[in-house]
C-alpha cells in the first residue's frame, strides 16, 4: 500500500509538472517581474551620472532596491528560480506529449475509428459495380490521392487505402516547445554573461578595448570578466540637426583594423555597429577643444583636449592641472548678436564663439571673482594673471555603449526554432483519409472519411472534389 500511494504521489508531482496552470502561473509571475524591471531603473541602463544623481537625491530608496538587488532584477536569484521552473515544466510537458505524438506518426492505421469518431462516412456509388470494379476505383483514388501529395498505404485484403499528407506535422508541436528550452538558456547565458560598458572617445582617438579604456562597466561578466576584444578609431562624427535646431541624426565613422587593412564602418543612434556578439553604439556627443596654457613669453605650459557638455547651451567646467584656476565654458556653435546679448543661430559650428569665466580658486575665500570674463574665438587668447588661455582646436567626442551579449543570439536561435515549429505544425498540418469498398447484392459503393488537424470541413470539400476528379468521371 505504501508502495502505490508514493507512486500515486509521484505521478501526482510529474502530472503538476507538466500542467498548464503552472506554465501560466509561472508566466504571469516573470511578466510581473519584467515590469517591475521596466519600472524600476536598473543598473545595467543607468549612466554613472544618472546613478549618481539618484544616489545624492534619493540614497534611502537606492539603499533598499540595492539591498534586494531590485536594481539587478534580470539576474537575481528569483528570475533563475523561474526560469528553471519554467524550463522544468516544458520539459516535463513535452515528455508527456511524446509518447503520443510519435506513436501517431509511425503507426500506418486503417482502423476506421482511428480518424472517424462518430461522424458517418461519405460514399459513392460505383455503377457497373463488383469487387473487382470497386479495386480499380480505389487504385484511381490512389493515383489521384498521390499527385496531391499524399503518401497512400493499401489495406491487407487490398479493399481500403489509408492516404496522409504531412504525416510528421505532429512533431511541430514537440520543436514548438523545443524551442522555449532553447530561449531560456539564452536568457540564462544573457543573465550570467553580459557585459556592457561606456566609452567616450574623441575625433582621431583610438580604442583597444583594454579596461582602462571605459569610463564605466555597467555589467560585469560573471564567467568571463575580460571586455570584448575590440579595436577601432573614431574618425569623425557628425550631428545633423532640423530647422528648429532638433538631432535628427548622429553618425559616426569608425576605422576597423581587419586582415586586407582598415575598413570603414557607420554607427549610428539607433544602428550600431556588430561584430560577433559584440555591438557598438553611438549614444551620446559632445565638443572636446583643445586648451593651450601660455605664459607671457608664449611659452607652452600645458595643454590637453578636454570633454564638455555645451552644445544644448549648457554650462560646463574643467579644471586647469597644477593651478588653482577652474574655467567655466559655455558655447555658441553658430554666434551672431542678439537682442538680449550672444546667441546662436543653429547648432553647427559654423561661427563658434566660446564665453568663458576664469576664476581662481584660493583657500579661505567665500566668494570668488573671475580673473577673466568675456567671449574669446577659437585661437583668439583668454589673458589673465600673466597667463594666456586659448581653445586653437575643436572636435567632437562620442559616448559608446559597448555590449556584448552571448545569450542573445541563443534566444534568436530559440525564436526562429519557434517559428519553425508553427509552420511545421500549422502551416502544414496533417491530413488523412481512409477509403474503402462497400459491396451489397452486386452493387459497389465507394465510402471514405477524412481528417484534418486544421480546417476540417475545407478539407472536406477537397475530398470530395477529389473523389469525383478521380473516380466519379471514370466509373
């Protein structure tokens, strides 16, 4: 008794395993957890700035998602949970279906009951009638069966034929849910092994993917904590902008070293550029000029391209390296006079004009003064304290997010699995019939049923157009 009650138990879990229910409890439950990520910012999308900004304003509520890894919810344990339940529950379903879905396949059956049910037959009466006559009709119905396709079996006594077309069509439900196993170890690859990083680079600067190279890692690689090895140069980059001074779009050239030399290639906003299971895209720019610092016999103290935010008409600043001078820029990519004092006319840098502030940071003072106010062009010198500032040059700089992502091309593998599967299954689904021979008192009847996994009663009316075209015209 103890016996039969585990197995009873045991068939009981497999039989839950494989239920429905669980696969739609298990689904409303990741679609939950997928919007909770849509809401909440997450790591992997948040900038260093970005996470900055929430770190300052809100600490206590970055406190309590980070203490539940709700910032990191694609890959905390919970989502590994149920991706695993999910993979056990397809797996146990398709094991279930199995049996039945390949015994239907290989078995050749001419049971009527096997395709019947309790529909009756349809029948056509053969004139001139006999055994021999209702032969020849079922060999006409059989030639005429095979040139649509369908692979015709002969009953043992030779008075039925059982006709298929698509007989394997059943297995496209067992690749249909192949197909989800191989979409959740994508997921699980993407989960574990993603890496995502942020570049900036400026016009002619060269990138050789070491790590020291990012600005940022947003997601670490748990298996493979190397970045992709990836090497370019961007060789320019150009903003283009509407009417009313809008980014309608950016593209950068990248210069890739490959075997037969460089080659060119385009990244754009929303087009980036792959190479493997790495992609590169362009999301954000900026000017870099170039800042000289010279003494009063001009000569060179120092100098470096420096990043800034200030095309939007922005403000932003840069520290001067071993002086206490901070300088403080704002632009006007295409300068012309206005009423209220400088604008812009467009956004290219058609006319552009720096005003900057320079001020002096000494110990002890609340409130400092600039040593130098005022608008200076590119070249023109910035004269202060025996000092001479001047921007001679002016480039753009890019910011690359750099992903590499193993998983994804598994779950697009598992995707075009899917589809195949739905064709297999739907587009060309499994029809049958069986014919036999009717004899009464001389007189011969010719009666089928057919069966159609999809469109039963068009598949009917094929049939018979087809009886007629085949044996109604001969008989």
């Amino acid at each position: 008794m103890k016996k039969l009650r585990i197995t009873s138990y045991i068939f009981r879990i497999i039989a839950f395993l494989g239920s429905s229910r669980l696969a739609i409890c298990i689904s409303v439950l990741l679609l939950a957890v997928f919007l909770l990520g849509i809401l909440i910012p997450q790591k992997g999308r948040l900038s260093p700035q970005e996470y900055e900004l929430f770190k300052t304003f809100k600490p206590f509520r970055l406190a309590f998602l980070e203490k539940y890894r709700l910032m990191e919810i694609y890959s905390s344990w919970p989502v590994f949970i149920l991706f695993g339940a999910l993979f056990l529950n397809v797996t146990v379903c398709m094991a279930n279906r199995w049996k039945g879905i390949w015994k239907r396949c290989i078995e050749k059956s001419h049971q009527l009951s096997a395709i019947s049910g309790e529909r009756s037959a349809n029948s056509l009466p053969i004139l001139d009638g006999g055994l021999n006559r209702g032969r020849d009709a079922l060999q006409l119905l059989r030639k005429g069966l095979s040139r649509r396709g369908f692979r015709t079996y002969p009953g043992p006594e030779g008075d039925s034929i059982w006709a298929v077309k698509n007989r394997w069509a059943p297995m496209g439900s067992v690749v249909f849910h192949l197909s989800f196993l191989v979409m959740l170890a994508g997921a699980i690859v993407s989960s574990s092994t993603r890496f995502s990083g942020i570049a900036v680079l400026a016009e002619g600067q060269p990138f050789s993917g070491q790590k020291r190279e990012y600005l940022s890692i947003i997601a670490k690689e748990k298996t493979t904590k190397a970045p992709p090895k990836l090497e370019f140069m961007m060789s320019n980059l150009r903003p283009t902008y509407n009417a009313q001074g809008r980014l309608v779009d950016l593209a950068a050239t990248l210069s890739v070293p490959k075997k037969d030399g460089l080659r060119e290639v385009a990244v754009r906003m929303n087009r980036p550029y792959k190479e493997g299971a790495t992609s590169v895209l362009l999301s954000a720019y900026g000017i870099t000029p170039l800042w000289v610092l010279r003494d009063t016999s001009g000569k060179e103290l120092d100098g470096a391209f420096v990043n800034l935010m200030v095309l939007q008409g922005s403000e932003d600043r840069f520290d001067i390296p071993k002086t206490p001078y901070i300088v403080i820029v704002r632009l006007f990519p295409d300068y012309a006079e206005g009423k209220d004092g400088p604008a812009t006319r467009s956004l290219v840098l058609n006319n552009p004009v720096f005003q900057i502030e320079v001020i002096k940071d000494e110990p002890g003072v609340l409130i400092e003064k600039p040593v130098f106010s005022g608008l200076i062009r590119p070249g023109e010198p910035a004269r202060f304290d025996g000092y001479s500032l001047t921007f001679p040059e002016i480039r753009y700089w890019g910011q690359f997010l750099i992903v590499r992502d193993y998983g994804i091309l598994i779950i697009f593998a598992g995707f075009a699995v899917a589809i195949l599967g739905l064709l297999w299954r739907l587009a060309f689904h499994r029809r049958e019939m069986v014919a036999w021979i009717v004899n009464k008192d001389g007189s011969s009847e010719l009666q089928w049923i057919e069966k159609s996994d999809y469109y039963p009663h068009l598949f009917a009316w094929e049939c018979k157009e087809l009886v007629k075209e085949s044996v109604g015209r001969r008989t």
